[in-house]
C-alpha cells in the first residue's frame, strides 16, 4: 500500500504520546485511551447486523482551521425489528493522510479509527422503534480530536445503543473524512468540469417518437432536469458595475445536438407517439427545459458531441468510419441530422443545431471517448473529422495513473497521445472524482459524505510533494448517464472558489496548463461496444444507403441527412447498456433504408400486358419515384428470344414525388406476346424496387412475317400475269380457248 503506515507503528505512537502526555499531567480529560473507551463488544465492526442507518446532512467546518468547533449532524434511522433505547454517539478519528495514495489505501484498509476518541454524547429523543428516525449532531474541537496537522482524518462515527433485550452495543457506524487543508499550498490546483447532458434515444428511424421518455427525464425532478439543475445552483459571484451576476464557477457542457433537436421538435408541439392516441404531454417540458438550457449556456462553454453521440470506436471496428465522421460537428462532412439544410463552411450540422437552439458558438474540436478508451484508427477519424483534441479515462493510456497526483509531481490532466507520426493532445479525466460524483447518491451516509470525500481527494492533491510550483490540474467528467443530486454537485462544483489552494478552470483552460507523460492508447480492460448482431444490420443499413447514395443527382449528403441521422440514433453510445433495445433498433434501421429502394418503382399496366401497333413501336413505361429528392436511374431490359429487341435509353433523371413516362425503342421481328424483366437500377447498377415481368402484345407484321407475306403476294401476281399473258397470245392467233373435259357429276336424285 502506497504511502500507508501500518496500524502496529500507529498504535505505538499513540501509546507513547498518551505517555508523554500523562507524565506531563497535560492530558485532557474529554481524552482517554482507546481501549478505556472502545468495549470488544463495541468494536465488532465485523456484526452485520447492526440496525440503525446512518445519514449525514451536516459537516462543519467543511475544512478544519486550529480553534473549530467541529459538527457532525444527520438522522437515524431503526432499520430493525427491536426498538433501541439509550443512543449515544461519538467520533473516532484515525491516523491523519497527507497523500491521495495514503487516502485511496483506506478504501482497501480502512483505518481503525483508534487514534483520538471524543467521549460518548447522547442522542435525545428517547426509544427508538422500528422504521421510526431521530436526528442527531455530535460536536468536537480540534484541539480535542488532536488535528494538529495540515492532511485528512479518516473519522468514525460510531453509535451505540441498548437493544430489547438490554444488552448495550455498537448499533451503527459510518465513517466520513475531515479536513485541515494547507493554507498556502505549494501548488495550487485547478479543477475544471465538463458536465454530459444526453439521453438515450427516443426516436426511430424515421424521426418519429417511439415513446414518451424523454418528457419524464425533462419534468421535474427526472435526470435531465436534476443535470441542469446542478448547473444552475452554482452560486453566483458580485456582478461587476453594471453587469449581471455570474456563476462563480464555469462548468463546460457537453451537449448531444440530437438530445436538443428531439427537445425543439417536442417544444414545436403537438408531436406524435407511437401507439398513444393523444399528442405526446412534454410539449410545455421540453420548451422549458431548453429556455432553461439557454440561460445556462449563455454563461458556460458549450462543447458539441457527435450527433446522438455514436459509439465511434464500434463503428470504426466494423468498417463504418464514414458513419463518424457524419456524426461530427467540426467539419462539413457532419451533415447527420433530421434537417437536410446545408451546413456552414466548416462546421457540421450538430454545430448548426446548438447555434440555432441555443444561440451560442459551441466548441467543436473536442471528442470525448465514450467509455474513456479509443482504438487507434478511431483516433484517426476523428482527426481527419476536425477534433484536435480528446478526452479519455486514465485506462486509456498505457500510464494514465500519471495524471492523478499519486506520485511525486503532482496532477496534470494534460497530456499528448501519439498518433500517426504526430502527437494529438489530450485530457485526462480524474476517474476517481468523477465516479465520486456520479454516485454520491449511493454513497453510504448521503450526498454530504460524498462531498467530503470530493473535498478530501482536492486537498490532498495540494499537498502532493515535488508537484509543479506553476500548478496542477484536475478534470471531474462523470459517465454520460450520471444521475446528480443537485445540491451536492453544486457544492462539488463550488469548492475549488471556497478553499486555500483551488481555484475554478474551464476544460479550454486545462489544454494551456501542466502536463504529463501518459504513454499510449492502451485497449480497455473490460471492451465494452455495441451489439455484434445489431451491428451487422447497421452495416446491411448503411450499405444499402450507399448505393442508393450513387442515385442521387444533388449533394447525397444533404439528401440523405436525415436517414443519416437515423444511423447515428441507431449507434448511439446510450444502447450500450441496452443491447436488445439495439438490435430492436439496428433491424428496424435497416427496414427503413431498404424501404428508400423501393420507393423508386415501375408501374405495370392493369392487365401486366403492354401492347406494340407497329413493329418499330416504342415500349412506354412508367416510372415513380416517391423519394423527396430527385435521383438518377438507369432501365434494365431483359427479353426472352429474339422476336422482340429493345434500345437503350441512357440514364433518366426522375424528379421528387412524381411520375416519369419512358419511351423505349423497341422493334418486334413477328406478331405474338414476349415476355420482358423489367428492372431500375442506379448508375453503379444498384436495383431499385423490385424486378417487373410484363407481357408485351404484337398484333403488327415483323420484318421476317413480311418477307413471307410480300414474296406469297409477289408469286400470286406473277401466277395470274402468266395466265394473262397466255390468253393474249391464244387470243392473237385465233385458237380457241380449250375447254376442259367434261366431268360427270353425281346424280341429283336417288336413282331408287
């Protein structure tokens, strides 16, 4: 354990000094050892049946100075079946930490708790029974609890009470840190935040709203209102002359532009919802949480995430990096979004989204790694798509841990990542300040014991030895779907403006302050990714968008914007944790995509019969395109035999939403029925809706049926010439014409 003592040394020194002090006659009588005050009994943390939960609202001080009164206070709660009587607290306080390492070494080991204890202070309030609470407060001084040293005091707060059978034991504990930070630090330490606000999807393929979700998330008291809200408690500081107030502290947001579209075309209202009968009920919700998310971003830096936030890295591992770079909002090939309006010269139609919405300039060259972590290719992407700097998890840097101030030199959450023959910069998020504020609402105690670990980890950092006089750096980015208790995270974001040694940083700042040495991408220790079977019909998906891409006569990138858009829904980073609800999607995304094929069709007549008057008579076909752009396409003709040939007509342009008339060349060689395959497909040879057989109908003379009917009419002519000729010259010479021999004919009458 790094830095950590070992309890023997520690009891020891106790021993010595209760000596020291005890021959001095200086010992204070609120003061004896441990083992007169802490009974076996009492100390049994290994019972796990101690029924009395302890909540903590109160630390005060949140930072010792010589001279407190320090003030521990909350509620008790039986979580028993036996009512408990004659309740009284105490702290107990362990050996002082002057390292994060020493500190992070508790988690494993925790301290005893036998250094200093306070006498026992009863809980008033009388019996307490089953499912019943009481609060309590124990107070102390400093000079009482021996803070005499600049660190953190790991301290016990240990409750002891009478059960129903009047046997007195330890009945609940809970262990907290106090504070006694430097008053000058040597390094002072900057800490900045980037705050997600994204939601998993809520739309399908189409757009549409597949369920009502998002309207909780954004009423009262859901996440995303608590998100925000943690924001909006930041107190404020004295507003200069003639200004407004401004939060004491900037917190950068990292902002989905699909989250904020989804919540304008709520707010736009009414809107559908799939199987519900009435308009979706978070048309008022949704417009108030966006004017709230206005005034927020006017005082904070706003950074855009890709759109709907894909999971890059599974995307790239698949084949699919032209899907990222669409999702992009710092280049003009991020065209993914339900609007196909053209985007600006240099940004990406994400960018466009939070510009109109929020009506502020977001950052767009910051990419924040889902799961902390980044393949190499992906990192090459995003290059190539305008991101210029990243932001991952220290295990995603073969020395990530550098960062945190555990060793010697301090905390630096700049670093540089090698990639391509060049270096790419980076941050690096503080895992351990950030998992904290992700789940201080499950920490044992309440929200306020995790705020004192925040504030115990932040002034160890101070202290840390050898670190740059010029400062340090922290980055608190908790995971994507953090679920924030307002008021604790708030308190969290305040604290670098309230203690010696912090101060307030946004992330643009951290990219100008230290840095360190982190190594390389290293591979997640637990790959997390998408579905493989969802991935698979993202890839059919987006396969089939491509070849209809190579149809399209416009810019395919502004045409397809919106099935684009869909993809990037289909892969966002939320289905992660919801493999099934992906591959629900990815199938019904490839349905839909598929289903634009067939949008461009050849009609076949009534009967399936197409009928030819003349033998150099065209075929007339018609052809719609329900698409709502114009594509290009070419007519595949496929005849049986060679009584019927046809020409070729080229490519036909056929415009959105309409009904085009073909006339193909066509000559019929004989009269009779030919059966034809007609198939669209685009430039590249992509087929376009579904082959069609026709039967086409001659009742017009090919050119071999002629031959045969002129040369029958040219022998019958020469017949009846030569016996014309021959009558002239019987006629000339005066010879009668013979007559034939006459033939007997049958009787007419029955000779019976």
């Amino acid at each position: 354990m790094v830095g950590r003592r070992r309890p023997g040394r520690r009891t020891a020194a106790c021993a010595v000094l209760a000596a020291l002090l005890t021959g001095l006659g200086t010992a204070s009588p609120a003061l004896a050892s441990p083992e007169d005050e802490i009974p076996v009994t009492e100390d049994d943390t290994s019972d796990p049946g101690r029924p009395v939960q302890v909540e903590i609202t109160r630390i005060e001080p949140r930072t010792i100075a010589p001279g407190a009164v320090v003030t521990v206070g909350g509620t008790l709660t039986n979580t028993g079946t036996d009512t408990l009587t004659d309740l009284d607290v105490r702290l107990q306080r362990g050996e002082v930490l002057t390292t994060r390492a020493e500190l992070l070494a508790t988690d494993a080991d925790p301290d005893p708790y036998t250094d200093v204890s306070t006498p026992f202070q009863e809980v008033p309030g009388g019996a307490l029974e089953p499912g019943d609470s009481v609060p309590f407060a124990v107070t102390a001084t400093v000079d009482e609890l021996r803070m005499d040293r600049d660190g953190v005091y790991p301290v016990l707060l240990n409750l002891n009470g009478a059960t129903g059978g009047g046997e007195r034991r330890r009945v609940g504990e809970l262990s907290t840190f106090l504070v006694r930070p430097a008053a000058q630090p040597a390094a002072p330490v900057g800490v900045a935040w980037l705050w997600p606000l994204t939601e998993r999807m809520h739309r399908d393929a189409d757009g549409r709203f597949v369920d009502d979700g998002l309207a909780d998330e954004v009423a009262a008291d859901g996440r995303l209102d608590r998100a925000l809200a943690a924001v909006e408690r930041l107190p404020e500081a004295a507003p200069a002359e003639g200004g407004a107030p401004v939060p004491v502290a900037r917190v950068t947001l990292a902002v989905d532009p699909a989250l904020v579209e989804a919540l304008e075309l709520m707010a736009a209202g009414p809107y559908d919802v799939a199987g519900e009968d009435d308009a979706g009920r978070g048309t008022e919700e949704a417009a108030a949480f966006l004017d709230r998310l206005r005034a927020v971003a006017a005082d904070h830096p706003v950074v855009a995430l890709p759109y709907a936030d894909v999971d890059a890295d599974a995307l790239t591992a698949v084949g699919l990096p032209d899907v990222v770079t669409r999702s992009l909002p710092g280049t003009a090939e991020g065209t993914a979004a339900a609007d196909a309006g053209t985007p600006g010269d240099a940004t990406g139609a994400g960018a466009e989204i939070l510009r109109d919405v929020l009506r502020v300039e977001p950052r767009t060259d910051l990419a924040w790694a889902v799961g902390g972590s980044l393949r190499a290719d992906t990192l090459e992407t995003l290059r190539a798509g305008g991101i210029d700097e990243v932001v991952l998890a220290p295990d995603g840097l073969t020395d990530g841990s550098a960062v945190l101030g555990l060793d010697a030199g301090g905390a630096a959450a700049r670093t540089t990542v090698p990639a391509g023959g060049a270096a790419v910069d980076a941050l690096v998020v503080d895992s351990g300040l950030s998992g904290l504020v992700g789940s201080a609402l499950q920490v044992p105690g309440g929200t306020r014991v995790a705020e004192q670990r925040y504030v115990a980890e932040l002034s160890l950092i101070g202290l840390t030895p050898g670190a740059d006089p010029a400062g340090q750096s922290v980055l608190v980015a908790p995971s994507r779907e953090v679920d924030a208790d307002p008021t604790a995270v708030s308190a969290m974001m305040a604290t670098a403006t309230q203690l010696p040694g912090l101060r307030p940083a946004t992330v643009a700042q951290l990219g100008d302050g230290p840095a360190t040495a982190t190594g390389e991408l290293a591979a997640p220790t637990e790959p997390g990714g998408l579905d493989p079977d969802g991935l698979t019909d993202v890839v059919a998906a987006v396969d089939l968008r491509d070849a209809l891409a190579g149809a399209v006569v416009d810019d395919p990138a502004v045409a397809l914007a919106p099935y684009d858009a869909a993809v990037s829904r289909a892969t966002s980073a939320a289905w992660r944790d919801d493999p099934e609800g992906f591959r629900a999607g990815a199938e019904e995304l490839r349905s839909t995509i598929d289903g634009l094929r067939r949008q461009v069709t050849l009609l076949s007549p009534a009967d399936g019969t197409y009928s030819l008057a003349s033998a150099d008579a065209p075929l007339v076909l018609t052809v719609h395109n329900d698409l709502p752009f114009t594509v290009r396409v070419e007519l595949q003709l496929q005849t049986r035999g060679n009584a019927l040939t046809v020409g070729d007509v080229g490519a036909q342009t056929l415009a959105p939403d309409q009904r085009t008339t073909l006339e193909v060349p066509a000559e019929v060689r004989q009269s009779g029925r030919f059966g034809v395959v007609a198939t669209l497909t685009t430039p590249d040879g992509e087929p376009l809706g579904e082959s069609v057989e026709l039967q086409v109908r001659s009742t017009a003379y090919g050119s071999i049926s002629l031959i045969i009917t002129i040369g029958a009419a040219a022998l019958l002519g020469l017949l009846f010439l030569r016996r014309l000729v021959r009558f002239l010259l019987r006629r000339r010479r005066g010879t009668p014409e013979e007559e034939p021999p006459a033939v007997a004919l049958p009787p007419t009458r029955s000779p019976v």
